[in-house]
C-alpha cells in the first residue's frame, strides 16, 4: 500500500528514505538532494488536528499557517473592488499567523468549476510558490472539495479556501466554553464534506470473520464492511450531534438570562458591525466596561453586556457582539445563531462603522446582509461611524453626504461620544403612560423602580411623599395607580 501513496506523513525524524509517488529517494530531507518541487511536494502544516482525539489518519484544516500565497477571482464590481478584498483576505491570513508574500487576482465570468481560476492560471500559481516559497495557497472565497483537492495536486503544496481561514481564526479566538463550542461546531459541519483518507485509512474493515464460522462472521454476514472514512464520518457526526445538544442547553440558559431583562423593561441596545470597526473600544467608552481591545479581526466572538444609563435616569443594556465579514460563513452563522440573535432581540442597533477603512460602504452593506439573515434587519438602527480621527477629511465628507443621520465618533479619542450617547438615548423606547402621583416616603423601593425602568419627566418632595412626573410601562402605571389620586 505505500508504495502507492502520493504523500506520506513523516511522522519519524529518523526515518532513511522519503516515498514520492511510488519512487523512492534516500537521503535526508534537510540535506539539498531533493528536488524543490519534490521538496514542496511534502512540506505540511504542523499540528493539524480537531478534539477528536480517537480520529487520528484523516487529514483536518484547522491550520496554523505560514507562508502563504493569496488567489482571488474578480467576478463583477471594479478593480478596486477586488482589490479591497483581496486586502482583506490578506488581513485575515496575518490575524491567522500567516505571513503574506503574494497575491493574485484573475478577471472572469465567474470560478472554474474544477480549479477556481482557470487552468492555465493554475500553472502561473505553482510557478509562484516555487518562486516564492510559499507552503499554503488561499483561496478568496469557498472550494468545493474537488477544486481543493485539484488545486492541491496541481500546486503540490496546501490549499485553504476564505471559509477555513475565518473558521480557523475563530477558533483561536473563542474563550468561553460556548463559543468553543460553536466554533468547534462549524469547523467539523465544513469538514464532514471534505474528509479525505490518508492511504491504508481508506481499506474497509472486516464485515466479518475472514476465516468462516467465527463470531460475528458467518455466511451471507462477510461483507466489504465500513471504510476507515465512513468511521471517521460517523464519528464526527455522532459529535456534530452531541455539539448541537449542548449549545441547546446553553441557549436555554441565554433565554432566560434575556426574558429576565425583558419582563424587568429595561430596553436593550445590540453594538453590531464589521470586524475590526471599534465595538468593544465604543463599548468601553460608553460604560467603562473594560472589554478587551485589539487591532485584530474577530477579536470578541463572545458577547458582553453592560448596564448603562441615561440623562434622565433610564437604564439600558449594551451588548458587544461578534465582527461580520463580507461572504461570513453560513456555518458560522448557524453555529453563532443564540449569539446572533442578542442582535434580533435588541430595541435598537448600534451599528458602527469603521470610517477609516477603503470601502466602508461595502462594510455596511455586508453587515446589514448578516443582520437580515438572523431577523434584525426591521429593528431601528444608528449609524455610527468610528475612527474619525484617522479618516481623510474627503471621506468623512462622502459619508454624511451618503449617511446624515449618522453620528462620527472616535472611540480612541472621545470625540463625538456625548452626541453618540445622546443619540441612543433619543432613540430608545420610551414608556407608554404617562403618570402624575406622589409616593409616601415609605415606598422609596417604588421610587427606585420608577428611576430605573421609566422617564422621570420632573420630581419634587412634598410633606407627604415624593412628588413624580413620569412615563412608565403599563404594569408599572398600574402599581402606581393607588397613588396617583393625590397627585397635584
């Protein structure tokens, strides 16, 4: 068998001699005798692997990668337009751990069905990598495993499309056990497709005993049985299963936490938008929450909610959320939906902009997309365009020609806060009845209550209790209903 194999896992540092498409070459590896070529043939990523640990001969994508070279088809929209996002490709390749060398763009009418770009460009991407010494090719958008696997035996060095390469990014960024789990979730849903054995993995096991009459054997019971494939298929099935199980639970447990907010009536703001564009630095500015924050894509996958409060005495709750990205995996999406769906449930979207980026209408148009698929797309949204101190005076002027109504702040300096803040206290519900009634001194908990769930419109303090104009919700008006006939 592995005299057949194209690509052996040098799993022995020992070991005298290299098997290279059936030929065999001694020497050592490190010594120069080896042809480039070859050599590039059998360079692999080190610690590939996923948490199931019995699954051990099936080649994963959970990368660390190093020198890689990007390759993107220009389909529709202007250079330019390819250009950004094969800029962005580039960001995600360095968050990753990546260093960039190259980058490639083809103009067609759309991907080649079996090698992404055409096939005479395939040649000039392996001469590439040669060149370049590369040991990883990305791919601007998602392969189907035949165009892996193609573009893989034509380069003879790794090839990894956007989709893994975000999936890979989020798993180094989760951290709590939820997110974990739904990025281990979305990493094994991409991968049961593209599974593929390495040499003796893809011998089917014994349907029976070989010899006849043993046990479990038989007649008409020695079939080819269950390749090494179909096990590992199954067994990262079997934990697809358990994985969705448990972020069930975790729901349940988001749920509560949320209808909690809900009956109390304290309104809820979602901060969402592109990766990278100042959410947690807005939030931290907002409510001293102390998120981290780096200058790095996807670097809040966990989301944080912060209690705030308004001039008037409201308080409303901020989340952080996860970044979008332009083409965001739909596994991603699935497996982030209870996260997500803080967004959907939110009164009011704060949406932030990253002013200083090339294309930020693009960034908001992708964003929006995402909010549309998890249903927040009808909630009232607030512009708010962040690091206005690093944009160009030219753009800040095209985006409030394009967006008047939004707010520009920097979350770095300040600038623009009070108006930010301002804005979201202007567009929060506000409480439906309006209430005049005097509360005995006694009844200071009902005052809190009123402070904190409604709209103090005027407040005085009378002989006989504390005197309140507010608008409240229609249970509140109705504990205050006894004392609103004193009311002057």
């Amino acid at each position: 068998m592995r005299d057949q194999e194209s690509f052996v896992r040098l799993a022995d540092e020992d070991l005298d001699a290299i098997v290279i498409g059936g030929d065999v070459t001694s020497g050592d590896v490190t010594s120069g005798e080896m042809e480039l070529e070859d050599r590039q043939a059998l360079r692999r990523v080190a610690g590939l692997s996923t948490e199931l640990a019995d699954v051990t001969e099936v080649e994963y994508r959970q990368l660390r990668l190093e020198r890689v070279v990007l390759v993107g088809v220009w389909t529709d929209g202007s250079v330019t337009d390819a250009e950004n996002s094969l800029t962005e490709l580039a960001a995600l390749a360095e968050t990753a751990g990546s260093q960039v060398l190259e980058g490639l763009i083809q103009r067609r009418s759309r991907p080649d069905p079996a090698t992404y770009i055409g096939r005479g460009k395939v040649d000039d991407l392996g001469s590439m990598v040669l060149s370049s010494g590369a040991d990883t090719v990305i791919c601007d958008g998602e392969l189907s495993p035949s165009q892996l696997r193609n573009l893989e035996q034509r380069t003879k060095v790794k090839v990894v499309d956007r989709t893994a390469l975000i999936l890979d990014i989020f798993a180094q960024h989760a951290k709590s056990k939820e997110g974990k789990a739904q990025v281990e979730l979305a990493q094994l849903e991409y991968l049961l497709p593209r599974l593929r054995g390495w040499g003796e993995s893809l011998s089917r096991q014994a349907g029976g005993s070989g010899r006849g009459g043993g046990a479990g054997g038989g007649v008409g019971l020695r079939g080819p049985g269950e390749t090494k494939l179909e096990t590992d298929r199954r067994r990262i099935r079997i934990r697809i299963s358990r994985l969705r199980r448990e972020i069930k639970n975790m729901r349940t447990a988001r749920y509560t936490k949320r209808a909690r907010r809900t009956r109390s009536g304290v309104p809820g703001v979602a901060i969402a938008g592109y990766t990278n564009a100042g959410k947690s630095s807005l939030l931290n500015r907002l409510t001293n929450a102390g998120v981290l924050v780096e200058d790095s894509l996807f670097a809040t996958l966990d989301p944080t909610t912060r209690r705030a409060y308004a001039a008037d005495g409201r308080v409303y709750t901020l989340s952080d959320t996860v970044g979008f990205v332009r083409h965001l995996p739909h596994q991603i999406i699935e497996a982030f939906r209870s996260t997500l769906e803080e967004v959907a449930d939110a009164d009011l979207v704060l949406h932030v902009v990253d002013g200083a980026h090339p294309d930020p209408e693009e960034q908001v148009r992708a964003v929006r997309e995402v909010l549309a698929e998890v249903g927040a797309d009808k909630l009232p949204e607030l512009l708010v365009v962040n690091k206005a101190d690093a944009a160009d005076e030219e753009t800040l002027l095209r985006l409030k020609r394009e967006w008047p109504e939004a707010i520009f702040v920097s979350a770095r300096t300040g600038r623009g806060i009070d108006d930010a803040r301002a804005a979201i206290e202007a567009r929060l519900p506000r409480p439906a009845v309006e209430v005049r009634a005097v509360l005995p001194y006694d009844r200071g908990d009902l005052v809190a209550r009123v402070h904190r769930q409604g709209e103090v419109l005027g407040t005085a303090h009378l002989p006989e209790g504390t005197k309140l104009h507010v608008r409240v919700d229609e249970a509140l008006a109705a504990e205050l209903a006894p004392y609103q006939e004193v009311a002057g």
